[in-house]
C-alpha cells in the first residue's frame, strides 16, 4: 500500500478502509510517513470528510497508538468531561468538583492551552504548590480517596493525535469535523474514564462557528464514544462571548473559587450546574432533573468548594491562597481600557479576546512559549451591557507593560459598540444523547 495511492483515493473521495487508516496513521507517528505527506491527506480529509465507519476507525487506531489508560482499580464510575475550547473557560475547576460532591469519580487528565484557547493545567499550575504531575500510584490513590484528581496529559497518551495535530495547526487542517473528532475521542477513549461529557462549544471563539457543525461534531463523538463501550453525552453551549468575567490563569481559578463559594457571574454558573448535572447523570444517579438538584445542592450546601480544596491540597496546592485569593500574586502592571464609543455592546469577539489575553502573556503563540499565570483580562462589560464613551470596559494585566499597546488594540478590535441592543442569545443550546439532540 503506497501512501501516494491512498492519498489519491481519499483525495478522489473514496472510503477507506481499518487496514489503511492503520498504514497511513501508525506510518506518520512511526515517522514513515513524511510530513509532506501527511499533509496533503489531512488537506484531502479536510475537503472530502470521511464517512461515520472510516471516523470510529481512524480514532480507535489513535487510541491504541500509545497507552490505553486502565482506570479500574479506582471504585466508582469514573466520568471525564472535555471542552473543545474556549476564552474563559474554567468550567472543569467547578463542573468537576460539584459532580465529585455528588458521589462521581473524576480521575481526570486535562491539557494546556495553545493560541487564543486556554488549558486547565495552566489554570492548576498558578496556585502555588499545585503538581499537575504526579505518578500513577499517587493519582490512582488520590482519584480513590478524594474522589478527584486532575493531572496533565501524559506524554505518551495517543502520540498520533499529538504529531497529526501539530502537523495540522501548521497546514490549515484543524477545523474539520472527522480531525477533531479523532483528535478528542481518541484521547478520551485512551485516558479510560468509563463516561465521557462533550462541552462542544459555537460562535465566534470555538472551533465550530456555525451551530449545524456544532450539533454534527457532538452527534458523530457521541456515536464514536458508545459504540466503544462508554457512555457519553454532549452539550452544546455558546462560546460567541467569553464565559464569565476572567480570562487568564489565575484570574480564572480565582473566579472559579467564587463561583463554588455561590458568588460566581450568572453564565458562568448556570453552564457549571448543567455541566456536572450531566456528569452525575451519565454516572447513573438518577434522572437529569434529579440529577440538576443535585448539583445546585452540593454548590449551595459548600459540598462542592470543599471538593475543590480537597483535591488541591492531595496535590499539594496552597489551600491559604484558595480561602483567600486576594492573595493569589498578582500582576505588576495593570490598565483599564476605555470605551471607544458610547452604546451597546453589540458583540465580542471571543476568540479576539483570548488573542488579546496571550499578548499579555497569558497564552502561548508556541508550544514552547513560557506562560505568565498572572496576566489576563478582566470583563468589566460584556455583550447587551450599556457603556458611556471613555467608561472603563475590561483591566489588563500583565508583567510587562510594553506588551499593553498591543493587547489592548487587540481587545478593542473584539468589542463592537452600537446605539441598538443586540439579540440575546442563549448559552446552553442542546443536549446530544443516544437518543438524540434536544434543544433547550
Ligand atoms: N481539541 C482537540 O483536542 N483536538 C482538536 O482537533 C480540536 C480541539
């Protein structure tokens, strides 16, 4: 089987088979296939799609091409939750405990962030002490005792999702529906939680633009996910404004904090809630309505923060800076930035938001970019609010202000300001099960 030939195949719109999606993915992460190559398949991908048969196939075969995680000897129903990306996104820091107060096990390995999306390692990592790494024992122990524990990805968990994704972030490949889905199912597959929750996210900040794409990705992962034995659901949630008011490390676990403690902003708690209702769900405590009480409890009833302190502490994380995150460091240089223009706001941009966040050194350009866990941007207004010409609308921080001029044209360019209210829209849109999407 020459790779040439399969190239042409797909390229020409042909289906092909377990055997050659095996030759053609395990030959590029054994560094057979050259890049070239590789390349060129992704863009034959990209434009021709592969059929539901060739996606489940291409993910198994990327599940296998590195450790298959065996989570089994930690009790309970072990549930993950994944995002496909987003600016503000800390839904994991709260989903995960106010699902873990509800008797679900998390034993979780989540990723970095990369451009304009953030990652829930980075966000751990800026409480002082926190270990994202930690043995297999230790983890086990941890997930088994505490009943959650978050760790980053291992290097060797689905090695050809991690060579096929560098390849296409440099060859205009990553917003296809079969490539994500590959790339996620088959590290969720690999990392062996038995339930598995999508967060697919549409709008101006996610991967999926449109939400017919959207509802297409969740449907095909959901599929993938049950046809291998494990029980998965997705929600379909609004990423056209960033979630919350903070975006950037520490801003983030702090605003997390607050959310578990009741004082979190509305979107950002009301997406967590339904969040870990699914989570719950999934691990079989009971119908979805049952199931939403009992995570609105757990965050009213303080079951859940603790969960969250718990889990800091088994990973050595300063609990001092949780009960008090004023004390979190903070960045040396802070600046507000002023209305262009009185009116609405009509619209943010969110993926120019988290653009605007990594120039100020919250988010890495490059893999190898050193982070800032101090910088970011705090949402004084967002999207419908009202503001006077010159008001303040959001406060960048950062270490460095020479990277302030930059940031801040960056964050003008996402807000747009006009004399008419824009349309709401809703933050939750769908739910995808086995049985199928419904609409909220
Ligand atoms: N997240 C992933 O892990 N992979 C993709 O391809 C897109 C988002």
């Amino acid at each position: 089987m020459r790779m040439v030939d399969l190239i042409e195949k797909k390229r020409d719109g042909g289906k092909l088979s377990k055997k050659e999606i095996e030759t053609i993915i395990l030959g590029f992460t054994q560094g057979e296939i050259p890049d070239y190559q590789m390349s060129a398949f992704l863009m034959a991908v990209y434009y021709r799609g592969m059929d539901e048969e060739e996606i489940s196939d291409m993910t198994a075969v990327m599940a296998g091409s590195g450790d298959m995680v065996d989570l089994s000897e930690i009790p309970g129903v072990k549930v993950d939750k994944h995002s496909t990306g987003g600016v503000g996104d800390k839904t994991t820091l709260i989903a995960a405990p106010i699902a873990a107060a509800c008797g679900v096990t998390i034993a979780k390995m989540s990723g970095r962030g990369l451009g304009f999306t953030g990652g829930t390692v980075d966000k751990l990592e800026s409480i002082p002490g926190f270990r994202t790494e930690i043995p297999r024992e230790e983890f086990m122990k941890i997930a088994g005792e505490t009943g959650i524990c978050v760790i980053g990805q291992s290097g060797n968990l689905a090695p050809a999702d991690k060579k096929i994704y560098a390849l296409r972030d440099v060859t205009a490949t990553v917003d296809s529906i079969p490539l994500i889905a590959g790339s996620i199912m088959s590290k969720k597959i690999a990392a062996g939680s038995d339930c598995i929750l999508l967060d697919v996210k549409t709008g101006s900040g996610a991967f999926m633009k449109k939400l017919e794409d959207a509802v297409k990705l969740a449907e095909i992962m959901v599929r993938i996910g049950e046809k291998v034995g494990r029980h998965t659901a997705a929600l379909i949630t609004n990423m056209d404004v960033p979630l919350g008011h903070a975006i950037g490390n520490s801003l983030e676990v702090i605003e997390a904090i607050h959310t578990l403690q009741g004082k979190g902003p509305e979107d950002l708690t009301s997406i967590c809630l339904e969040l870990a209702a699914n989570m719950i769900f999934l691990a079989g405590k009971g119908e979805i309505s049952q199931c939403r009480k009992m995570a609105r409890q757990a965050l009213q009833n303080g079951s859940a923060y603790q969960k969250l302190k718990d889990m800091i502490s088994a990973q050595g994380g300063d609990i001092g800076v949780i009960d008090h995150p004023e004390t979190f460091e903070k960045a040396r240089v802070y600046h507000e930035v002023p209305a262009p223009a009185g009116g609405y706001i009509t619209h943010m941009d969110a993926a120019q938001c988290g653009i605007a966040s990594m120039l100020l050194g919250a988010g890495r350009a490059t893999k190898e970019s050193l982070i800032d866990h101090s910088a970011g941007i705090e949402l004084i207004k967002k999207t419908g609010d009202v503001v006077k010409l010159g008001e303040p609308i959001a406060r960048l921080y950062t270490s460095d202000s020479c990277l302030l001029p930059d940031a801040q044209k960056a964050y003008l360019q996402a807000v747009e300001i006009s004399d008419y209210p824009p349309m709401t829209q809703k933050l939750i849109i769908g739910r995808v099960t086995t049985k199928g999407v419904e609409y909220v």
